[in-house]
C-alpha cells in the first residue's frame, strides 16, 4: 500500500490544504508530511512541524504568512 514515489505540492500562500481521500490510497491512512521553504534558488526543508496538522480527510499546513514552497507527501 505505501508507495515509494512522493507527491510534490508546491504553494505560493499562507495556508495550504491538500484534500488526502485519493492519496490515502498511495500513503496509507497516516501521511508523512515534509515542508520546503524556498530561500534564493533553493528549497529548506523545515523543522517546525507544529503547523502541520491531519484531520484524517485534509492535510493543512499553516506556514504563519504568505511564502512560497512545496510539501512532500510520502
């Protein structure tokens, strides 16, 4: 069921929700979630997972303000 090829979200926002229902079937029913924040020409990966949260159906992440990056669901 767990699949080795992640899903890349990019986001340009505040607030990022991904809708999980058809992806559950790739990752499972507990979703690895990392966020990358861009800085110059590069993605940072973050350490504050506290804005991530799953309510089973979305993944929402609160990056704290308008910025631009990408989420790796895996």
């Amino acid at each position: 069921m767990i699949c080795c090829t992640p899903t890349i979200v990019p986001f340009n926002e505040a607030v990022t929700t991904v809708n999980y229902t058809a992806l559950a079937a790739l990752y499972g029913q507990d979703p690895n979630v990392q966020v990358y924040y861009k800085e110059g020409a590069n993605y940072v990966l973050s350490n504050d997972m506290t804005s991530v949260k799953f309510d089973g159906v979305n993944i929402i992440v609160d990056h704290g303000g308008p910025v631009v990056g990408l989420l790796k669901i895996f």
